[in-house]
C-alpha cells in the first residue's frame, strides 16, 4: 500500500517523464514549449508534497490550531512558477519570432532551411 | 553618506546593476545616458569587487544577512575567497565590455533596441554576480534563472534568424537544466530541512548514506552541468555563442561558463562536501572522463568549423574540459589549476571574441571565406586574435600557459602522465585551428568583403587591446593570479581528505 | 462586437469589482494570504478581460503601452528603492526595522511599499505580454 501512499510523488514523476518526453520527440516549437512547461510543473507538485505535514492545515494564522504544513515550499514555489510563467513566455515570444523569419514552427522544416543556405 | 554604505558592499554588488536594469528602460529615449550609465554601473561592481576582495584576503570571509534576518533563515550572502575571484573575474569582464558596446551595439542592433539590449544586459550581470556572492541554495537558482532568461534575450537580438532558433534551443536546454538544478536543491532540502549553503554543510553529514542525497546530488550536476556546457550536454553553446550580437557574446562567453563552474564548486566542496562526491560516489572519474572527451572532441569539431565564431565557441568546449579536469583531479594543485583557468580563459575568450567583433564590425561576416585577408587590412583588430589565440594554445609568456602549466603539473603530481599528455594534445589541437584563421585571413588573397575594409574604431580597438594586454601581462605577473588561485583553491579544498 | 450585448454588460460588471479584488489582496497582503504578486496577476486579468470583449485598441487607449514600459521600470525601482533606503538609514539591505521610528511599524511599511512595487511590476508586465502577443496580428 505504500505505492499508492506516496501517489502525488507518483505524479510528480510521471508528469515529469512525460512532459521531458514531448520535449525530445515533438517537432513542432510550441508542443515543445507545453512539455517544458509540465516538467517545470511537475517539480511544482514535487515541492507541495514536500511540504506537507501530517494532519496539517493551510500554513494560515487560524486560532484554534496547533499544526501547520511547511510554508516554506510554498513560497519557493511561488518563485519557480514565476520563473515558469517568464520562461515560457520569452518561449513563445521566440517562437513567433521564428515563424515569421522562417515561416515555420516544426523543427525539420526549419532545419532544411538553415541547410539550404 | 558614503560610510554608511561601507558595510554594505556585498548587498550593493547585486543590487547597482539591477537598479540600473530599470533605468535603462525609463531612459530608453537616451541611448547615449543609457550606455554611460550601464558604464558607471558595471565600474562601481568592479571597484565593490576589488574591495570585496581585499577585505576577505585580509579578513576573512563576510557574511551579509539580507533583511536583517540571521544567517540559516534568512537570506545570507557569503564572500570568501572562492567566490570573490569569481566576481572580481565578472565584474572585470563587464568593466571591459562595456565601453566596448557603445559601437558595437549601435551597428549591431536596431535602434529601438539598444536601451533593451543594456537592460538585458545588466539583468544578466546581476543574474551572475548574485549566483555567485549568495550563500543560499535556492537563491542561487533564482539567480541562475535571472542570468538565463536574460541571456536568451541578448542571444536572440543577433542579426541572423539562426540566432532566434539558437536562442530557442538554448532555452529548451537551460530550462531543463535550471529545473534539475531546482529539484536537485529541493532533495538537499527535504533531507535536511534547510537551504542555506553553510548551514546544509553541517546537516548533510548527518544523512550521507541517503539515497535522496545521491539522487539530489545526480540532478544538481546534470543541471549545472548542462549550464557550464560539459561535453555530452553542449549542444547549446556553439549556435547560442555563434549567431549572438558581438558584445553579448564576448560577455557571456567570458563569464556565464564560470559561474556555472563556480556554482558546481560550491555544490561539490561546501555544501555535499568532497568525501560523499569523490568517495561515495564517483564524481572525481565521471569529471574526469567527460573532461577529456570534452577537451577532445571541442578540439576537433573546432578545426573543421567555417565560421570563426564558431570555431571559437567549440574551443570553448574544450577549455571547459580543462577547467573540469582540474576538478576531476580532487587536489589543491588540480583545483588552482582550474580556478586559474576560469581566470585566464575569461581573459582569452573575451579577447578572442572581442576581435572577433571588430572584424565583424568591418565586414558584416565571420565567415572564414569572407576573412580571407583581412588581417593586412585590419592589423590592429587581428594582431589581437593572434595574440588571444597564443594564449589560447598556451604559449610561454601568455596567461593560457601558465593555468597549463599548473594543470600539467596536477595530472602529474597524482602519477597520472596520459592526463598531462591529453592536455598537451588539447593544445596541438588549438594550434591547428588557430593557425587556420591565421593562414587564411593574412596569406590569403582579400575577399571583396575584405577588401573594402579599414580598421575597426578606437572605440572597439581599446578594450579589446586592454584584454589583450591583460593575458600578455598575467602570464608574466602571476602573483595575484596564482595567490589567490591557490588560496581559493584551498578554502574549497578544506574538507578534502 | 456590437451583437455579444450580454458578454459586454457582464464585463462592465465584472470588471470594476476584479480591480477592486485586485487592490484587496494587494493593500489586505500583510494581514491575510495575498500580496504584489497575486494582485498584480488580479488586475492584469481585469483588464485583459476588458480588451477580449471591448477590443485591443480601447484598451491600449485606456492604459497605453508606454506608460506600462515605465510602471513596469519603476516597480522594480520602488522594491529596490526601499533595499536603498534602508541601507542609507543605517540597517541592512531591505532591513525594514529602520524605515520607521518603531521596529513594527518600519516592517508594515516596508512590506507596504515593496508589495506595491511587486504588484505594479507585476500587473504592467502582464500586460504587456499580452500586448505583445495580442497586438501581433493587427501591427504586422
């Protein structure tokens, strides 16, 4: 039962192996862009589960309770997702600036064209 | 006023050049205010730097408590001497290149751009001048990430359109590697419960037997290695050096490299400390052996490169393989060896690339077909990239020859001669692709590009020359170099053995 | 756009109370969950909602792109304008203890004004990201 115990880390890899893999095999720039965007994701979720405290709420001030989940990953994670959400936006930026100087968002028709020249 | 601020050195070497990242932008109507004030910027983070230095070189190791919140839970920057070269090596480039912008930049990009081009380009040096000087592991990944978002800006602004797929791809790669980075510190941190680097040192020893420590550690050098550019995970580096304007290449070649170097130190002597990566795991054979395919490989591919840029940015591959054996070696001779190459090949590389440019600024081209000839007729500009690239071989008198040397010795001071033979070989090697350039672009007959040539500026002439000079005389004067070096070299050796 | 009556008299709606929301977290940051960040995120979407039903170029006139470029500046100038401030007061970098005469009240300005900072950074670069990638198709 442990298995299924440790399932948000389960996740965390999985969502992890796929969004890698969409990375490599995609050739078109912008799935590539959706894969980075769930692996970063996915060490979101990584870092929650990290925190978490058994029996513990919200790390909010709430009178009454004695037991809070580490709100230390949280705020770091609040970081990444920044980083994340500039990241691919730079990304995307990059790829509309590729489409109109090639014409193209898939990765071989664009090295075709590099070839050709 | 100003003695207020005398104790607060290490905060001000982060925060002049991202205070002036933002005036960029608000003063974009003034392209000229602009540059000036990027100067002002990156000379005051030189002379923090020299100061920093003389105070750890005399005192001892600061340590800054940002916010006023004491060091394992607050923020805390922590200079000692490791990474005070390291930013005296940054902030010295940055000092260099940035008088070399103003021309370089007004020809390279386009108007509109140039305030943005100085903004992104402060924002990398914060990025990189933060990586270094903070003591906190996670900060260290945000700072990573302020210099890589930033650096694929300045990538992409080359003129090429391959320099937008180049800068593409080296965000698809950076990210990865910042995100292995990220869940490497998030391992040290579920084991220990804490991020600052000290602090992380005292807890580890605790839980070295852990397997999440391990896997912690796998991912942080897969990560930072992907940003320092070791052998198999390079493919980045030689589009993302080759298509970038000239400025943004002769900086980040000179500097972002050895931040990641310095971030992998850290990570491997302070804080997992060398007895769990050299003794429980094999960090020590796994640099090694990727040093010298890389130092191989780098060497060769270079050779048969037809764009000068390029070619140099391979060779940079290789120099990594230098630097990384050092580390791969696990003694203080090995790791003076290496914190002096980060030293010199920031000398070099910059002083290559610089020539480079002012090639480029003359002939639109780096081509080694349009090169052809152009040394008689920019003497100035190439009599440079001759004398960068005889340090970049490691001839005696030269700042190259010296790390060399020191390398050489390390390899065989642990008994280990066909080390040293590699690292002789490494330098045939770059005599051959240099010598390349040099046939060509002097006893060829000028191409049409060539031909219409005159001599870079001034402008463009004085730091590169500067840098020049700088090799000549840090391969004769190698006191500050080699002391601090070795210095370094023995504050991150501590828990060796 | 004139026909998707119900869509614009739900956004006039709308949007007035999502910037009010906006400034709620911002300025009630300190005291409940909240803060630049979300508040920024907060008042962008207020006003991208504003431009998916009243148009790009409406809105651009409401809040133009220029003024975004500076706001966005001097956000980070205001964050790292308090980190001075604190410096010259005598205290460490961002040390807001010494902002004010009493150590408690130095820290609620402090956080105050750096939160404003984050939150105006925020919300102008939102925006201009989607400026930039709105405005695409119709610039070029």
């Amino acid at each position: 039962m442990r298995f299924l115990q440790l399932y948000n880390y389960e996740i965390a890899i999985f969502l992890a192996m796929v969004g890698l893999y969409i990375v490599v095999s995609s050739g078109n720039l912008v799935k590539k862009i959706a894969g980075l965007s769930m692996f970063q994701i996915s060490v979101f979720i990584l870092y929650i589960s990290m925190g978490v405290v058994e029996g513990g709420t919200v790390p909010i001030l709430i009178e009454g309770v004695q037991r809070y989940s580490n709100p230390l990953p949280h705020v770091l994670i609040l970081t990444a997702i920044v980083v994340g959400v500039a990241t691919t936006a730079v990304a995307l930026s990059l790829v509309i600036r590729i489409n109109e100087a090639y014409g193209t968002a898939e990765e071989d028709e664009i090295h075709e064209q590099d070839e050709s020249f | 006023m100003l003695s207020v601020l005398a104790n607060d050195l290490p905060a001000l070497q982060v925060v002049v050049p991202l205070v002036s990242a933002p005036l960029c932008l608000i003063l974009a109507r003034w392209p000229r205010i602009v540059w000036l004030l990027c100067l002002a910027a990156s000379w005051t983070s030189l002379a923090i730097a020299i100061e920093l230095l003389d105070q750890v070189l005399s005192g001892g190791t600061i340590s800054y408590a940002m916010g006023g919140w004491a060091a394992p839970w607050g923020i805390e920057y922590r200079i000692d001497a490791v990474n005070a070269y390291v930013i005296l090596i940054v902030t010295g480039i940055a000092s260099v290149v940035m008088p070399y912008a103003n021309q370089s930049v007004a020809k390279e990009i386009p108007a509109d751009r140039v305030p943005l081009f100085y903004a992104l380009l402060m924002l990398c040096l914060t990025g990189l001048l933060g990586m270094t000087i903070t003591g906190d592991a996670f900060n260290v990944f945000v700072f990573l990430e302020i210099s890589s978002l930033s650096m694929y800006g300045l990538i992409s602004m080359g003129r090429d359109r391959r320099a937008l797929t180049s800068a593409f791809q080296y965000l698809v790669m950076g990210t990865i590697g910042g995100t292995f980075i990220l869940v490497g510190i998030g391992f040290l941190y579920v084991v220990t419960g804490t991020l600052n680097m000290a602090d992380l040192a005292m807890r580890l020893p605790e839980v070295t037997q852990l397997r999440t420590l391990h896997t912690g550690f796998a991912f942080l050098v897969v990560g930072i290695g992907l940003k320092l550019a070791m052998f198999p995970l390079h493919l980045w580096l030689p589009n993302a050096y080759a298509y970038a304007p000239s400025t943004a290449t002769a900086f980040i070649a000179a500097t972002a490299t050895k931040v990641a170097v310095y971030a992998l130190l850290r990570f491997v002597f302070t804080v997992i400390g060398p007895v769990i990566a050299y003794q429980d795991l094999p960090f020590g054979e796994i640099a090694k052996v990727l040093a010298v395919l890389g130092l191989v490989t780098g060497s060769f591919v270079a050779i048969f490169q037809e764009n000068v840029k390029r070619m140099l940015a391979y060779s940079s591959v290789a120099q990594i393989g230098y630097i990384l054996l050092g580390i791969g070696l696990a003694t203080v001779m090995g790791l003076t060896a290496s914190m002096l190459h980060l030293f010199n090949h920031a000398l070099i590389k910059g002083a290559l690339f610089m020539a480079v440019g002012c090639l480029f600024y003359r002939t639109r081209s780096v081509r080694l077909d349009d090169l052809r000839g152009i040394g008689r007729k920019m003497p100035w500009s190439f009599g440079a990239f001759v004398i960068a690239g005889l340090s970049l071989i490691g001839v005696p008198l030269t700042a190259g020859f010296v790390s060399k040397w020191y390398l050489v010795q390390a390899s065989l001071e642990v008994g280990q001669w066909p080390l040293a033979v590699l690292v002789l070989g490494g330098s045939l090697l770059a005599i051959i692709y240099i010598w390349r350039v040099v046939e060509i672009a002097w006893f060829g007959s000028p191409s049409t590009r060539a031909a219409e040539a005159t001599e870079a500026p001034l402008g463009l002439l004085i730091p590169t020359w500067i840098l020049v000079l700088a090799n000549l005389y840090f391969g004769t004067h190698t006191g500050l170099t080699v002391g601090v070096a070795n210095l370094a070299a023995r504050t991150l050796a501590e828990g060796l053995r | 756009m004139l026909h998707h009556t119900v869509l614009r008299v739900v956004a006039k709606l709308l949007v007035p109370v999502i910037l009010l929301f906006a400034f709620y977290v911002q300025f009630h940051g300190d005291y409940s969950p909240g803060g630049g960040f979300q508040a920024g995120v907060i008042f962008a979407a207020g006003i991208i909602l504003y431009a998916l039903i009243f148009g790009l170029d409406d809105t651009m006139q409401a809040v133009p792109p220029g003024v975004l470029k500076i706001l966005s500046a001097s956000g980070v100038l205001l964050y790292a304008g308090v980190g001075i401030e604190t410096l010259l007061l005598g205290g460490n970098y961002l040390d807001y203890d010494f902002l004010a005469h009493e150590p408690t009240h130095g820290q609620h300005l402090g956080i105050f004004l750096v939160e404003l900072g984050v939150g105006v950074t925020v919300a102008s670069t939102m925006l201009l990201l989607y400026y930039a990638f709105a405005g695409r198709e119709q610039g070029q």
